[in-house]
C-alpha cells in the first residue's frame, strides 16, 4: 500500500484480503494476519489497523459494506420509497454475497457478550444509512419506527439469505418483497390507530380542558 493511501482505505484493503480466510479461520487474529500476509503487509501494521483483531473486524466489515452499497446502488430517484428500501437492501446483501459463509460465521460471533453492543450499533447505524439514502432522514414521529421496522427487514432478510440455495437468491427477494409488504402493512395499521386515538383525544372533555 502507498503511503498516500488513507487509513480507511488500508483497512478496507485489509479486511477485504482476510475475509478469505475467515470461513476457516473465523473472525481471529489469524485470519487478520493471513490476509495481511497476502497483501505483504507487516503483522504490525495488521495490529494498528485493527487492534482487537477480529472485535474490530467485525464492526469495521459493516462500515465497508455500507459504503460498498452506496457505491454501487445506483440511481434511486423515481422509484417509490418501497423499492429504493428494497434496492438497497438487496445491493448490501450483493455486495456480501461472495463472503457468505464469513458473514454466517459473522453472525455467531456476534452472539458473543463481547460483541453484542457493537453489533446493535452497527446494524442501527445500516438501517439509518438506508433510509437516508431512499431519501428519508427527516427526524419526525416516525424517525424511529421507519428504522426499527427496516432493522425486521434487514435482520430477517439476511438470515434467510445465508441459508438460500435459490438460483441466483431468488427465494431471497421474493422473501424481501413479502417482508416489505409486512411491514408497509404495519405501518399503515400505526398510521390509522394514530389518527383514531388523535380524533378520540380531541373528543376527550379531558384533554380539551389542558
């Protein structure tokens, strides 16, 4: 790696060269360092890169994939929030697609206490980049809710598609299409029972005194 080269960059490099050792390694020092031996790369600079080796893997292979997705959406203007949500959804589960099984091993490591925070962290910081991306970062009543539905979404998405042996992870789609049908659903059912309590609230002698 050249100098010029930013630090995101070489972790990136990096990460990328150990995700092939990972399945057989997991997400370990040794596969840090396997990979960072088939870059030429001192173990040293392995180590700065990534001080609690596969800990900081594991959060540092999000942050990739989130920006390998944007990179490779596309445009989105045009296209009904619903779809944008599901491009990018199924862009990011692309851009994993060749390291499936890393990303299977990914998923029980961060069962560990250890990891666990990190990964909630990581999976809210996802979803929000997402919905940012479908065009959606107004912070109104529905901020939160949009984002923890999309978090369903994404999580059950996912887990479906590490075990998908559809050809070309068609299963997986029609699994998203059918998960963002869901919550749509949902979403409208708040949206009605929203506007009820509100109309009863201004029916409400009570309320009408505050």
């Amino acid at each position: 790696m050249s100098q010029s080269t930013s630090r995101e960059q070489q972790r990136d490099h990096l990460l990328e060269a150990a995700l092939v050792h990972v399945p057989f390694d997991g997400w370990s020092r040794r596969a840090l360092f396997a990979g960072a031996a088939d870059l030429g790369l001192q173990a040293g600079l392995a180590r700065r890169l990534f001080p609690r080796a596969g800990d900081d893997m594991l959060v540092h292979v999000e942050r990739w994939a989130d920006r390998q997705m944007l990179a490779r959406v596309g445009a989105l203007e045009g296209m009904r929030v619903r779809d944008r949500i599901a491009k990018l959804v199924r862009t990011r589960l692309e851009v994993l697609g060749p390291h499936r099984e890393a990303m299977r091993r990914a998923t029980a490591a961060r069962l560990l206490p250890s990891n666990g925070f990190a990964a909630c962290g990581s999976l809210w910081r996802s979803v929000d980049l997402m919905w940012s991306a479908a065009g959606d970062d107004v912070r109104d009543a529905s901020y939160y809710s949009k984002r923890s539905l999309l978090a369903v979404v994404w999580t059950s998405t996912f887990l479906f598609w590490l075990e998908d042996r559809s050809e070309d992870f068609q299963d997986t789609w029609a699994f998203l299409e059918r998960r963002i049908d869901n919550v749509m659903q949902i979403g409208r059912l708040r949206s009605r029972f929203g506007d009820m309590f509100l109309g009863l609230g201004r029916l409400n002698p009570l309320a009408a005194r505050r």
